[in-house]
C-alpha cells in the first residue's frame, strides 16, 4: 500500500510537471508582437485617446512640452521589456493628469490597442484584456522577433 | 468666502504635519564657503549650474556609488513619474520639491534623512492647476539670522516656510500665503478656483525680493483666443507684500501696446514667464525670458509683433521698469517660447570686458546680449522669412537671425536631414516628408490638407533644440554647456476651429482627425460651425518614425560647448546611448554606427572644475548595462566621456553638486515609463571601502 500511494504521489507530481511545462510556453510566448487586439479596438481607442489624451501627447502622439511622447524610439525604449500590464497600470494610476482613473478599464485597454496600431505592431483576433494581471503575460517587446518575421 | 475655510482648515492640518516632523537641523547647520553649497536652482542667480568642485572628477567618476535615495510616491496621493526638480543645499540641510502633491522637503544631504515635510492641500483648486505635480524647485533666503524656504503651490499660492521648522512664516502675506490669483493687475476668469494660471518653476529671490512669472496650460488648441496674462511680479521677501508688476502684454499707453493691432493686447493671454529667472543683483537688473502668446500655432488673432511675447525683458529689480528687450521672434507662431534661464557671463570679447547674457532657445541660437544696454555681442540682423497663407494670419516678413554663434541644433527641416543609414530608409523618410511642407527656421504653419501638406514639418520648435533645464555656463572657460534635442520634429498643420472646441479659426490639427472635442451634457454641434472633417480611409496615422527609428539622421541629442569669447564651439558630442531600437533594428545589424545620442528634451547639465556631467533622457538595456540610464561626465575641455555610472530610471531633472562633510556629492532627479521619481544622491567610496 505504501509503494501504491508512494506510485500515486509520483503520478500526480509529475502530472503537474507535465501541466507546468506545457502551459509555461504558452505563456512565455505572448508578446506584443503576438496580435493582442483587434483592429475593431484601435478604432474604438481612437476617439477617446484624441478627447482625454491628445491635449498633452499629441495630435499624432509625439509628446508634448511636458508629456512624453507615445510613439516611437523614446516611447518603446521606455516599456522595452517591461509587460502591457505595467503600461496599463501606470494609465490606471496617473492618466488623465487632471483627474487619474476616471475611465473605465475597458476604455483604458481601447486607447492602450489604438496606440499599439500606431506603433505598428500588429493586430489580431482577440481584444487586449481589460486587467493587468492578465496583461502582465503580454510583454513589451520594441524588436521585431527574428522569428516572427 | 469658502477659499479662505478651506485655506484656514488646511493650515491646522498643515502646522500639525509639519511640528509631528519636524526635528532640529542644527548639529548640520554651520556656515560653509557659498561655491560649495547649491543656493539656489541654477546653483547661483546668474543661472550657471556651476561649483568648483573637483573631488568627483575623471578619475574616479565611474566610482561613484548611491550615498541615499528617496522615492517621491508618498509625498502627494498618487506617485508622480515626472519628477523634474533640482534640489538645493545651503547651510548643512538639502530641501527639494516632491510628489505629485509638490510637497517641500528637507533632509540631511549626508544621509537623506528626513527632517521635516510641508505639504497643501488645495483641493479643487490644486486639481484644476494647469501645471500640476512637484515643480522644478523652490528658493532659500536668509539675513543671516533667519531662514526661509519659498516655493509656489500648483493652485498658485506663494508659501513662506521657516527653513528649520517647515512650518509656514505667519509674518509672511496673509499666515504665511499670498494668493498669486489676486493682486495682479487683472481678474482672474472664470474664478479663483479654476482660473487658469500657475507656474512650476522654483521662485527667484535677490535682494529681498522673490520674483514670480506664470505658466499655463499647452496652448495648442486653446478654447479661446482669450485667456489670462502671464505677469511677472517682486514680493518683499519678509512681508509678502507686491513691490511691482511687469505687464508681459502691456496695458493700454504702455510701451509696446501698439504692437498688438486691433485691440489684440486688450484678450490676448498667455505671455507669461514660466521658465527660470535670472538676475544681476550687483546691477540690479532682472533678465526675464518671456513665452509665446495665445495660441502656439495660430495668430490671426492677435496681429502685429506681440510684444513681449518671446522676448527677452531687462528690468530693474528694484521697480520692475524695462531697461531693455529684444523680440527673438517676432509674431510668434512656432511655439518657441524662451524656455530656459537666461545665463549671465562676464566675458572679453575683442580685448574688452563685456557683462553678457546668453540666451539659449528651442530653435538652437544662443543669443548673446550686453546685459546692461541690450546690445548684440555679434550682429543678429532682420532676415527675410517665408511668408505663409493661411487665412487670417498675420505674417512677419523678418525675423532676427544671430550670425554669431552657429545654431548648435537643426531648426529647420530638410531632405538632406533624412534618415540616411541605408537607402531604402532614406526613401521612407522621403514618402512621410513629401506629406508635409518642409523648410529652413522660421517656415510657417500651413492649413492641413488631405491632398498634402498635412502641415509644416518642424524641428527647433515646440519641443526641440533647448528646453526648460537650460545650459551651463563655466566662468573659468566662458564656455556655454548645452544640451539640445536635434530630431524632435513638431507636425504643425491647422484646422478649421468646429465652434464648440474654440473660438479662434485655426487651432492644431491635421486634416481627416477630428478636433478634439470637449462635450457637456447634451452638447451638441452648433448648427453654423464647420462640419467635422470626414475621416481619411484606410490612410491611418502617418507615423513620423519608421520601426521607431527616427525619420531623422544622428545625431539625435547633443551637448555643444560655446565659447562666449569668440561666438565658436568648441565641442560638440551626441549625448546618449545609441537607442535600443536602433542597436537592435535588423537590417543595420552589422553596420557601424557612431554614438547617435538620444531624442529627448528633459536633460540638463551640471559643470564642476573639470566635468560637464549629464544624465541620459532614454533607458536603454545594451551588454554593459540592464535597463535604466546612464549619467556620464565628459571632460570639460574636450568632450571626451570620462565617465559613467548607472541609473535606474531617465534623467528627469537637473543634476546639482555640494559638499557635505568633506564629501562630494551629486543629486540627480530620475523618473519615467513604470518609474515613479526617486532623488539619487551619488558619492565616492569612503578610503577603505
């Protein structure tokens, strides 16, 4: 009975490696890179970026005098290998200036897509999740990935 | 009536926060020689950024490692991730600015330890601030007896604190305020709680006076042609009462008031100083560098040359009365604000001792004054200028260009500026130009237009060249150190004004993109305002970036050295780690790429003895180093880097040095992207460690 029980541990050890290991991949692979929204969402994101965000970043989301800017070179150096869910937890907390977490998650993940399709990484057929736990399984990645070419 | 409860309340609060902080200072307090402490937010008034110090120097400057750090989160309720102030370190106690509240702080520069903290709670009116969280700095003054602590409020409240207390000065103003709102020659619209005026710049104070300018929100696409004007005024430093006023769009039979037609001075707003004041205690003079008027882009309201708007005003300080100015540009339509302190220098030019300022701008001209008559040091001559047509605008057909100094950063934007690594990029960059109407400085604004031009592109304009953390200036050398972005390109195209966004005709835009539109409830459409463009299909934004690498060739941000005796450079480097998307962009794998520097405008210099010491504006992740950014110290003489160490986070404020206990140490604020602000101080290893 000891061996059996023993054998039974082993089993159900090991099946959960196994879990582990299948899932651990999937999740690691999850980049921006990877299409994490929709085309439908960037649009969506849009408007609302040019009514709550335009102001201080720009028409064409180059920045302002006191705003950094949001595309482009100095924009992808500083989220480079940081994940969605860190972008999307500094809008939470401190966009817009004026009164921070006033919209919703929902309208905070659209403006987050619009500015991916800015920035061109591609779209896909799953909308960006609404909640930074989840988006921190999305990394920030500002090169291309040899093997997505 | 309800501001002066809620002042009051927030007062008990105050004084009950600050007496459970507060320790005594004296154990730290003892005189020391000034050039070894950091007075005042440019290290003296004269706007240098200059101390003598050597002990940190070229051969051990890579040593350096973090004497203490302190995170700014707490000071406010929320973190802020733009923390921009350079702290100041007079009489054995370090004070800054900090948090998203702009709270004062005050700590042991040997060991950061927290001696006292001040902070206002403003409520709706700090809320509405156009300039809100921790500001730039604040100023000291003392008589040798006392010690104060200055610094202004994002609601605009000018604050009086006792610098060994934190506690407010209830001598000072009304218990220790004054209420910039008031008192300043105009009503401020639409109330005092939500009127739009502020400053984020730390206060000047010479002679017994405390000099304060005003800053507003972007002006971009104002809501109106008509706002509030920025007014530069002195306070007695003791009692908080207004010495003067200097009117920056002046009043009616003032000089210069016919330099707005139509009546134009009469709602004009903006115009105000917002960036650092200098000033020549010894002369008595105040070197006031002025802002653009209402709007950035668009002055069809407002014709004629707008003085004072980007203007550089001389006055007294004892009457606030203009001795001299000199319009930079006139007619401003470029958002070209003077946007950094003026930096005084006693200079030998030709054999004869000169009294110079030297103004450096966002279109990289370093203007070079006598800063007792005004007079150029070196020609700038009326040059002629494109003359643009869009409807309504009024056009100066001349602009004053400086033959001496060369600009020290592209104002101007050029097929041959073009990304060049391969030819194929240099196509790319070609198609995104030929979308726009390209010139030398001084091109104008166009109406945007699907069929092209979407706008003027631009560089040396609203965030190009030089911005508010300035230049430094080293009086052994009379060499100017100055950092400038060289590709902030700026889009400027105009729009049609839908009624319900502005009343002006033109504000920012680009056609095809709506107009940002504020609604209300149940606001609608006005019936006679121009209909909304219809939307460009399938074009999407036409980035001005290709990959994220900039459509511009290096280098992108420099650090220029200008000797004033001569109007020459001496060196000029690119300042920066080359970017991670440009190190890692396949197709220049392979290729070897000098040191392209960085596009940003938050960098500020330090200058010491022997180092010119700047941090980077970028994070970067390369083989040397994980992500973060690096601060690097060149030889002054020569450029050449002789140093770096590691930050975690941009470089988002000034560096600034002092001695402390026989030590040398640098502060540097950092911040940005998922990094909320922290002041770094930075010293040698003590012998043995």
């Amino acid at each position: 009975m000891r061996n059996l029980a023993a054998i039974l541990v082993l089993v159900v050890v090991a099946s959960s490696v196994c879990v582990l290991r299948a899932q651990a991949p999937a999740a690691e692979s999850r980049s921006v890179w990877d299409g994490v929204y929709t085309e439908e969402q960037a649009k969506r994101g849009e408007p609302i970026y040019r009514k709550e965000c335009a102001l201080c970043h720009g028409d064409m989301l180059t920045g302002g005098e006191s705003s950094p800017p949001l595309s482009g070179g100095a924009f992808l150096a500083n989220w480079n290998g940081l994940t969605m869910g860190d972008l999307f937890d500094r809008i939470r907390k401190t966009m817009p200036q004026t009164n921070p977490g006033r919209l919703t998650r929902q309208q905070d993940a659209d403006i987050l897509a619009f500015m991916l399709s800015v920035n061109k990484f591609p779209s896909g057929k799953t909308e960006l999740y609404r909640q930074s736990e989840m988006l921190r399984e999305i990394r920030f990645e500002s090169a291309k990935p040899a093997a997505k070419k | 009536m309800r501001e002066k409860n809620r002042n009051r309340l927030n007062l008990v609060l105050v004084s009950s926060f600050a007496g459970l902080l507060c320790w005594p200072v004296a154990s730290s307090a003892q005189s020391q020689p000034r050039n070894t402490e950091w007075p005042s937010y440019g290290a003296d008034l004269a706007g240098t950024r200059y101390r003598p110090l050597d002990q940190i120097n070229a051969a051990n400057f890579s040593d350096l490692e973090i004497a203490w750090r302190i995170k700014t989160d707490n000071f406010g309720d929320r973190p802020e991730y733009k923390l921009e102030g350079t702290p100041l370190m007079v009489n054995g106690t370090l004070y800054a600015t900090a948090g998203s509240r702009r709270a004062v702080i005050a700590l042991d520069p040997a060991t950061g330890e927290l001696l006292w903290i001040h902070g206002e709670h403003e409520g709706k009116r700090g809320g509405a601030a156009p300039r809100q969280l921790s500001g730039r700095g604040l100023a000291y003054w003392s008589d040798g007896k006392e010690e104060r602590i200055l610094y202004v409020t994002p609601g605009f409240r000018l604050i009086c604190l006792d610098a060994k207390t934190g506690v407010r000065i209830p001598s000072f103003g009304d218990k220790g305020e004054v209420d910039l709102k008031q008192n300043d020659d105009q009503d401020i619209f639409p109330d005092l709680i939500t009127g739009e005026i502020g400053i984020q710049s730390a206060p000047v104070v010479a002679k017994d006076t405390v000099i304060i300018g005003a800053a507003f929100r972007e002006g971009m696409t104002p809501r109106s042609m008509r706002n509030n004007k920025g007014y530069v005024r002195g306070f007695d430093v003791r009692t908080g009462k207004r010495l003067w006023i200097f009117h920056t769009i002046p009043k009616k039979g003032e000089f210069g008031y016919d330099t707005w037609e139509k009546g134009s001075a009469e709602y004009t707003g903006n115009t105000g100083v917002w960036t650092q004041i200098t000033v020549d205690e010894q002369l008595g003079l105040v070197y006031l560098p002025v802002e653009s008027p209402t709007s950035d882009f668009y002055g069809g309201h407002r014709p004629g040359n707008n003085l004072f708007g980007e203007t550089l005003v001389c006055v007294d300080l004892k009457t606030g009365e203009r001795k001299w100015h000199f319009q930079l540009v006139h007619h401003p339509l470029w958002d070209m604000d003077i946007s950094s302190a003026p930096i005084l220098a006693d200079i030998t030019v030709d054999g004869k001792p000169v009294k110079a300022v030297a103004q450096p701008t966002k279109q990289g001209f370093l203007y070079v004054f006598d800063r007792v008559t005004g007079k150029p040091i070196w020609p700038i001559p009326e040059k002629p200028v494109e003359v643009g047509s869009v409807p309504g605008e009024w056009y100066s057909h001349t602009q004053p260009i400086p033959t001496k100094p060369p600009a020290y950063s592209r104002n101007g934007v050029s097929i041959d500026d073009l990304i060049d690594f391969t030819p194929a990029l240099r196509e790319r960059g070609k198609e995104i130009a030929s979308h726009y109407h390209l010139g030398p400085v001084y091109t104008p604004p166009t109406v945007s237009k699907l069929e092209g031009p979407l706008g003027t592109l631009t560089m040396g304009t609203a965030s190009g060249g030089t911005n508010w953390p300035g230049g430094s200036y080293d009086p052994e050398l009379h060499n100017v150190y100055v950092y400038a972005c060289n590709s902030c390109i700026e889009p400027i195209g105009l729009v049609p004004a839908p009624k319900e966004v502005s009343d002006m005709n033109y504000v920012a835009g680009t056609a095809g993109k709506e107009v940002v539109v504020l609604h209300g409830p149940g606001e609608n459409a006005g019936a006679d305002s121009p209909k909304p463009p219809k939307k460009r299909q399938g074009s999407g934004y036409i980035s001005l970036n290709i990959d994220g690498l900039p459509m511009v060739k290096p280098p992108y941000g420099t650090i220029t050295a200008i000797n004033l005796d001569k109007g020459e450079f001496v060196w000029q480097i690119a300042h920066g780690e080359t970017p991670d998307v440009v190190r890692n962009y396949e197709p220049l794998k392979g290729m070897s790429i000098p040191r392209t520097g960085q596009e940003t405008y938050n960098i500020g210099t330090l200058v010491t003895k022997t180092l010119v010491i700047a941090g980077e504006g970028n994070v970067t992740t390369t083989p040397d180093h994980p992500r973060g950014a690096m601060l690097r110290a060149y030889d002054k003489m020569t450029g050449k880097e002789v140093g770096a160490v590691y930050m975690p986070a941009p470089q988002t404020g000034s560096p600034m040095t002092y001695m402390m206990n026989g030590k040398q140490y640098i502060v540097v604020a950092v911040s940005g992207g998922p990094y909320s602000g922290e002041y770094i101080a930075y010293t040698l290893p003590s012998t043995g460690e």
